[in-house]
C-alpha cells in the first residue's frame, strides 16, 4: 500500500510540475489557452500569438506575422483589424505583406476599407498589393468604384492601373460612373510587358454589362480604330442592340481598319444573323497575315455553322496554318459547318498526320460530322 501510495504522489508531483511549467512559459500557455478556447493554429502557434507580433514584435516579425496571418485565412477575431492596421506600419515590407494578406479575406467591409487607403501608400509595391487584392474582391462594393477610379486616372504604374480596372469590373453595374473612363482607356497599347489596361478595361466593361451599352454605341463613330474595334466586340456579347447601333456596326463593315471590319462582323451575326452582308468580310478575312485576325475570323466562321458554307475553300488553307490552335480551330470550323464542308475531306484528312495531337483529334471528329457517320 506504502509503494502504491508513493506511485501515486510521484505521478501527482510530475503532473503538479507540468502544470507550473506550462503557466510559467508564456508560449506554451498561450498554446494551452488557445487549445481550450478551439482557437486555429498556423505555423504551429495559435492566430492570437501572430496577431500581437503583427503589433509588437520587430521588423522581420512583424513581416512574417502578416505574411502568416494572410496564409492561413482564418477568419479569427482580430485578424483583420490587425492587418488593416498593419497598412499604416512604418515599414514598407509590413505594409506590403498585410496588403497581400487582406486578400484572404474577401469583401470584408474592413478590409475594402483600409486596402483602398493603401492605394495613396508612398511605396509603389504596396500599391501593387493593395490594388491586386482589391481586384480579387467579388462582388466589390460600390463605393470603392470612385477610390480605384482616381487610382486609373492618377498612377503611372501599368500593374496597378489593370489591378484597379479589373476590380472596377467586378463592381458590375454598380460600376457605371467608370465607363467613360473605361472606353477611353481602350485606345491604350500594352507597353510591352504583361500589364494591358486596354484589354483590362474591355473585359471590365463586359462586366458592368448593359450599363456600358449606350456609351459603347455611341464608341462605334470614335476616331480611335481600336477603340471602334473593341466597342464593336462587346456589343456582340451584350445582347438586343437598337436599330441604330447595327446600322452604325453595318457601316463598319466598309471600315479602314481590319480589325474593326472583322469584329463588327462577327457582332452583326451574333446580335442579327446577317450572313449577306459578313460573310464576305470573313471570307476576305481569314486569309489576313495578322495571326490574331485569322483566328479571330475563324471562331467566327465556325459560329456561322452551315450559312459559312461558302467560306470553305478559305478555310482549307488554314488546315496548315503556323499556329496550331489556329489549325485546331479551323478543323473545328469545318465540322460545324458539317456536309457542305464536303470539299475539305481531302486536307482534313492531311490533318489527321498533323504533329499536334489536338489537331489530328479535332480533323477525326470534322470528318465524323461532314461525312455523317
């Protein structure tokens, strides 16, 4: 009995001693609070502990606490008060991490708010982050349409103006006050990098959808040839388009510019199936030296179905055309436009010994269709 008795104060005594331990160490009290409580964990130390470094600790702590904090997403209490505070750290590595951070953290009223502050940070990285994580918002609220607006309109920096149209976009037509903005800036050419305010700017206007149409109208007459090109192309996805704008896309057919004349094409079809009068500009078209007119013609040949019947023969040659995504394409052409395609059996079935797979996969399946078998 004496020997159990002793067993057992000897194991109380350890136990004592564990529990002495882990309330005199602050970490592994932390940990054991945070265990209780059912608080997330990330790198191994609760979110609580890497929000108050986020406040307190040094320089490189505090930079990697934010970049922490923004990995694990967890939607703690304090998180996001903590990094939107952390956009105001003297340290522009902090200021960055917590920018990147906020994207985690979706329409979060809090965090829209303290990222759209971050756009006049004296750091242009810290700009780059606060407007990348703002153009993940969705949908975005409407008062940071005229914050990220001033932002197009004033920052030289190429990155943060398409992060800042692209989340303009996501506003939808909550975004209306933009569209001149937008429409003007679709004239603009990419400056040789990755970053096209241009293309940004088109797929933006897509999104604030039939808001931009009266203003994407009246686009059509512009003096700007990519401008007329581009308004021409969201129209043709947007819908019913009064009288007046196929009148003015039909005048485009006769434009100076190729790709203006192939893209009013291609919207005349898809807004009123005139095949009398597009046909002949695709036709014409497919055969254009620009890589990007070709394919533009054939995606629009193939919508066309059997009524691009004539197209035929200028679709062959294309079968050997230097990009293959362009061959696929017309391939695919073929096929839908199915028996009356019956002169391209002879060169589809070249394709079928094409060096692309895709190619010779999209030639069997044309064949299958024109043949009817």
């Amino acid at each position: 009995m004496k020997r159990r008795a002793r067993l057992v104060a000897w194991v109380l005594g350890l136990l004592a001693a564990g529990v002495v331990i882990v309330l005199v160490v602050p970490s592994w009290r932390s940990g054991v609070l945070a265990r209780i409580r059912g608080e997330p964990f990330a790198e191994g130390r609760p979110i609580s502990h890497w929000v108050d470094t986020l406040q307190t600790g040094n320089d490189s702590d505090r930079a990697h606490a934010a970049h922490v904090l923004g990995e694990s997403g967890a939607d703690a209490p304090g998180v996001v008060t903590a990094l939107a505070g952390a956009l105001k750290d003297e340290n522009p590595v902090v200021r960055r991490n917590a920018a990147t951070a906020l994207a985690r953290f979706g329409a979060h009223p809090d965090a829209v708010t303290a990222l759209l502050g971050a756009l006049k940070d004296s750091e242009r990285t810290v700009r780059q982050e606060a407007a990348r994580s703002l153009a993940q918002v969705r949908p975005l609220p409407s008062e940071a349409v005229r914050p990220l607006l001033e932002t197009v309109q004033g920052d030289r920096d190429p990155f943060i103006r398409v992060f800042s149209i692209t989340a303009i976009g996501h506003a939808g037509d909550q975004a209306a006050e933009a569209v001149p903005t937008l429409i003007d800036i679709l004239k603009e050419r990419a400056g040789g990098g990755p970053a096209d305010p241009s293309a940004a700017a088109a797929q933006a206007l897509a999104e604030i959808g039939p808001a931009a149409r009266p203003a994407l109208i009246s686009a059509l007459d512009s003096k700007d040839a990519r401008t007329r090109a581009a308004a021409a192309q969201l129209l043709g996805g947007m819908g019913p388009v009064p009288p007046s704008a196929l009148d003015a896309l039909e005048r485009m057919l006769k434009d100076q510019d190729r790709v203006a004349r192939v893209q009013a094409a291609r919207a005349l079809w898809k807004l009123d199936r005139r095949v009398t009068t597009t046909l002949p500009i695709l036709i014409e078209a497919v055969a254009d030296r620009d890589s990007l007119i070709r394919s533009l013609t054939v995606d629009a040949l193939a919508a066309m179905g059997p009524e691009a019947g004539p197209a035929v023969p200028a679709l062959v040659p294309v079968l050997r055309d230097e990009n293959y995504m362009t061959r696929r394409s017309a391939a695919a052409a073929l096929g839908k436009i199915g028996p009356a395609a019956r002169e391209a059996i002879p060169a589809l079935r070249a394709a079928l010994q094409d060096e692309e797979p895709e190619v010779r996969r999209q030639a069997e399946e044309s064949l299958k269709a024109i043949e009817q078998r």
